[in-house]
C-alpha cells in the first residue's frame, strides 16, 4: 500500500508593515497620521510601509521600538525573513543559486590552480555573475 506524503505548504511570512498595523496601531486605536507624525514620517510612507510596498528599514525600526517597546532588532528580522522569502521566489534568484551550487560542487574540489586555469570553470563564472548582477538590478522584487 502507498502512502501519500503530504507537506505543509511554508505559509508566506508577515511583513513588518503589517505587524505593525495589526499589533499596535489597530490594537490602540490609533489613527496613521498620529503614528506617521510620532515617527517622523509623511502619513504616504507610513501607509507604504503598513501596506507591504516598503520595508521597515534600520533608522525606522529604532524609532518603532521607542514607540512599541519591541526591539529594533526583531523588527527588522521579521522584515528581512519577509524579503529573503520574495527573493527566493523569483526565477532569476533560483537560476543563480542552481549555478552557484553547480559551481560549488563541480569547482571547490579542484585545486586552486587547476580552478583557475579551467575553462569551464571560468565560463560558469561569468555566467553566474549575469545572474547576480540581473538579480541585484530588479527594483521592484521586493515589492508586493
């Protein structure tokens, strides 16, 4: 008899906008205008941010932890485990990470001078570094 193996579906990660929303502003009452103000933000880049279309950046999240009591530090892990998910879900980040593991395994075991006159080697090398240069380029990956 076969069993089916069934797997939980990795569940999208919040992102510090929304956490924010959720957890403080909704929680209190409070309006967006008098939370934007208290954090030195235009009232637009408050609603950016609380709607996923910015990230909680480091000089932001110092200034919510005054104003939460939730450290700095897990603002911005929660912002960043939400960005690193968006990145891993584009094709081109998966195209590099295919390459450079390919790379991995069929160059490091190679001594390093045999690595550097291979010209295979060499050509996966520039391949990779499209792919890395095209990935860093994308301006809008991180947006919702």
């Amino acid at each position: 008899m076969n069993k089916k193996v069934y797997r939980k579906k990795e569940r999208m990660p919040a992102h510090a906008g929304r956490i924010l929303k959720s957890g403080f502003i909704d929680q209190y009452g409070l309006r967006i205008d008098t939370v934007a103000s208290l954090l030195g933000l235009t009232r637009g880049h408050l609603s950016r941010i609380i709607n996923g279309h910015s990230p909680v950046t480091p000089d932001i999240a110092l200034k919510l932890e005054i104003l939460t009591q939730t450290p700095a530090s897990q603002w911005l892990a929660i912002q960043s485990k939400y960005d690193m998910h968006i990145m891993e879900q584009d094709n081109g980040f998966k195209k590099y990470k295919q390459s450079l593991n390919n790379w991995a395994a069929g160059s490091l075991p190679m001594p390093a001078e045999q690595r550097r006159e291979d010209k295979q080697t060499d050509a996966l090398v520039i391949k990779i570094a499209k792919l890395a240069k095209h990935i860093g380029k994308r301006k809008n990956l991180l947006k919702v």
